[in-house]
C-alpha cells in the first residue's frame, strides 16, 4: 500500500527524537496519522467511565479543546473501545453505524481509530476522522493505526499523563 511504508518510517522517526517533549511528539504523530489516512482531525482521548476527554487534537476543521468532554456513548470510539482493536469507517453514513449520535450531530464519514492500552488496560481512543467518505481501509492502514496507538501510549506514559 502506498504510503504506509514512508508512515512507519515517520512514526518511528518521531518516537526516537531526542529533542522533542512528548506531548510534541504525540502532536506530530497525529499530523502524521491525518497524512496517511487523508484524514481532517486527530484526537487523542482518555476514557473516564462513560465520559469521553480530549486530551489532544489537531485538526484542519474543527480543534477541539484539550479537557472538552463527551459521553463515550456519542462517540465512534465507544464501538473502537468495545472491539478491542483498531476499527474503521470509510463511509459511515451507509454503514451499521449511520443511526450512532456521532454521525448524527457532526455527519464524519470516514473514522478510524484504535484503543489507547496502558499496561494491558484501555485508557482512551486515538482517532483520524473526516467529514468526506472515502475508499475502504486497507489491512495495512489498521496495521498502521495498530502502531500509531502504540506510539502515542508510549509518549502519554513519558509525559506523566498515563500511568
């Protein structure tokens, strides 16, 4: 798949910055992260019971400010969070979750994101959305979404966020 090859070299680039904070380094993975998936906005989240925290965005539409909260029931990432692993939508609107608050309220076609696991336990989403559809998601781009997460857990544990 074109792309991801050049993505994984990026992700691993900014991991292994040595003059880069980690909160610097989770805002690059995320631009990284809207590239590859063609994506509009990133999000990072922690999950707290049924609330949902943006903890970061970046976003050529909307940002969304660090600590706004949504109920995880209004989000895709609930169905993210429920499978365990990377999940996505290139056209929502056509797709099982067409009914889902989320679409409903913002109409984001395409989604894709994975869990943000610390030590074995989900601690948030990181997610890529846009309000275009576009073509399925490869098996690579979920791979890639995969490692994305793992890269971005890694940076909330170096930044004290996540224990």
């Amino acid at each position: 798949m074109e792309g991801i090859e050049e993505a994984a070299a990026d992700v691993l680039a900014i991991a292994e910055r040595q003059d880069l904070k980690p909160q610097e380094k989770i805002i690059r993975l995320l631009a990284c992260g809207n590239e590859l998936f063609k994506t509009a906005s990133a999000l990072v989240s922690n999950v707290r019971g049924c609330r949902y925290v943006v903890m970061y965005c970046v976003s050529d539409e909307v940002e969304v400010d660090p600590g706004t909260e949504f109920g995880l029931g209004d989000t895709y990432c609930v169905h993210t969070l429920n499978a365990e692993a990377p999940l996505a939508f290139h056209k929502a609107g056509s797709s099982e979750i067409a009914g889902h608050p989320c679409y409903e309220m913002f109409r984001l076609e395409t989604y894709i994101g994975a869990p943000i696991k610390i030590g074995g336990t989900p601690w948030g989403t990181v997610n890529f959305t846009a309000i275009e559809a576009r073509e399925p998601f490869a098996p690579p781009e979920l791979e890639m979404m995969a490692a994305l997460s793992e890269a971005v857990g890694r940076e909330l544990i170096a930044a004290g966020q996540a224990a």
